[in-house]
C-alpha cells in the first residue's frame, strides 16, 4: 500500500512540468464573466428498486427485492474571491429475500464543507479549507447474528479537517486537493465496540478476572497528509461519470500506510425522472482489522490483518432535482 501515496502526487507533478500553461496560464474569462455574489441550492430524492423472483425454476434461487433510498442537498455560494461549497447525503438501503429477516444493504450520513480562496480571479488556483463528515444511522450486523451490533451511529463516525492548496478551472466539476496538514478523528462512541478495540481504537485493558480497568477508546485523533480528486463528466449524452478518490496517511502511526476511499459512479438518464445508476466504492483502512475464528479456543476470535473492503450497487428507479 505504501506505492499508492506516490502515484497522485508523481502524476500531478508530472503534469505541472509537461504542460505549466494548463495549470498555471491566466482566465481572462473569468474576471470579464463576473457577476456579483451568488447562492446556488438544489436538491435531489431518488428511489431505487431491484426484484427477483423464482417459480418453479429448476436451477434454483431465492425471491428477493431491494431497495435504495437517497436524498442529497446542495448549498453553494461564490464571489469574486471566494468559493463555499455545502452538502449533505443521506442514503438507507434495504434487503429482504424469501425466509430471511430484512437487513440493512447501505447506510450512510455524510457532511461536507469546502471554503475556497482565490487570490487571483484569472487563476485556477486555491487556498482551501475542507470538512467531511462520515457516519451511519442504524446497526449495522454480520447477518445472520443480530444479536451483537457490530457498528451503530457514531461508531464508526469518521471527521477529517484540514487546510491545503486545490486546484480547479470548474471547481465544481474537477478538484486535485493537497492537504499537508489533515485532522482524522474516528468516533466510537459505544462502549462495547470502544471495549472492543473496534474501528481501530484502543481497546479496553481488563485484568485476569475480567474486571474492567480502562474503558476502550472512544475518539482516536490522526494528523497525516491528505491527497483527493474529484471528477464529474457526461460520457456520452446521458450518462454521467463521477469519480472520487481520497488517498490519507498519518504522520505518527506508520505513515506510508495509506487509507484509501475510491468511488466510481454512472448515472444513466432515461428520462427527466427515470434514472438507472451503477456503482463502485473501494475503502482500505490499516487500522479497521478483520477477525478470524480462533485456532486455539474455540467460540473466540483472533484478529487478522485489514483487507480490501468492496461495494457494488446497480439500480433502477425515480429521481427528482428540485
């Protein structure tokens, strides 16, 4: 993992040698297009929906339907010398197939906040201040077992705050952020995941009978180095590309270790409210550790290494900017 922190930072350099009039030639059409302060809002609620059902079908299968649903904000002002960019997502989805209890298939609650300072409105340059938000709403469970919670709200919630330099002709649309100086503080704030160790917190000390001598972490803070890009695109006439990549390391605690939170997103428009979309989200973080079953006791687990953590969504259903 410790090859990854080098490959944006190697591209963008790469590209202000190559090609210095890209990044750095002035945009007279920005100071001549001017037009005052400006607040731009929109919202968007969606609904996604996928069924599958079997009668008599001799290879096999279980009925199921899912379904996804998504409400984001978005609040936006510019001015001559400033950018601020607000939004919030909220996203449940929803299982159930034949003979099982419904389950939880995505759960997210997230906050971000970017303040934009453009000392020359010709440039494409930024100096830029950045917040982001992470966390769920409900339990979240290794099914079949619903008896043991294995995340709750605020446990995981995940805060990063930092200041850097971004730059982005249509900062809206395509971002590259550095970021030498990031706040990562993980949240959990259940005590018996704290206990637990969960999430990559300190785990509780407890001592040869059991009894509890110091509760488990609740807040573990990080200061590291942050690399993102962002990148929005039609493909062709109505499918959207949107690409988000985070790249993170902390200076203390293994730095070369890097934390990684990679998006991919295709939004296909059928009409102004039949949507389809198919997505990717890739997440490795050296401190979430796997556990295995225990090789000696038998009901215990030992922990084991982090590994790649994937997610992959493809849906059909309505979608309403308004």
């Amino acid at each position: 993992m410790k090859y990854l922190i080098f490959v944006p930072a190697f591209f963008i350099a790469s590209v202000s040698y190559a090609q210095p009039s890209f990044l750095f030639k002035k945009d007279k059409d920005k100071e001549e297009k001017y037009a005052g302060p400006q607040w731009d809002q929109t919202n968007k609620a969606s609904v996604y929906l996928s069924q599958v059902s079997f009668v008599n079908w001799n290879a096999g299968g279980t009925n199921s339907i899912s379904g996804l649903f998504a409400f984001e904000t978005k609040a936006n002002y510019s001015d001559k010398y400033f950018s601020w960019n607000n939004n919030a997502l909220v996203r449940l989805g929803i299982n159930k197939q034949q003979s099982k209890d419904l389950q939880k298939s995505d759960d997210l609650v997230e906050i971000n906040s970017n303040l934009g300072y453009q000392p020359d409105v010709t440039s494409n340059w930024f100096y830029s201040a950045r917040m982001n938000f992470k966390s769920q709403m409900f339990n979240g469970y290794k099914y079949p077992n619903t008896d043991e919670p294995i995340s709750r709200l605020l446990a995981p919630g995940y805060l990063f705050f930092g200041g850097g330099m971004e730059y982005g002709k249509h900062i809206d649309k395509l971002s590259f952020y550095f970021s030498p100086l990031t706040l990562k503080a993980t949240f959990v704030l259940d005590e018996d995941l704290s206990n637990s160790g969960a999430f990559g917190v300190e785990p509780a000390v407890y001592d040869d009978s059991g009894n509890l001598l110091t509760p488990g972490e609740r807040v573990r803070k990080e200061l590291g180095v942050l690399v993102t890009n962002t990148y929005e695109t039609e493909v062709v006439t109505n499918i959207n590309l949107k690409n988000q990549v985070s790249l993170y390391s902390d200076y203390v605690n293994n730095f070369g270790n890097v934390d990684i939170d990679w998006s991919v997103d295709f939004d296909f428009k059928v009409n102004n409210y039949i949507k389809a979309t198919l997505g990717s989200h890739i997440r490795y973080d050296d401190d979430v550790k796997t556990k295995v079953p225990s090789t000696e006791v038998e009901g215990e687990f030992d922990e084991a290494g982090a590994k790649v953590q994937w997610k992959q969504f493809l849906g059909i259903g309505v979608a309403v900017d308004f």
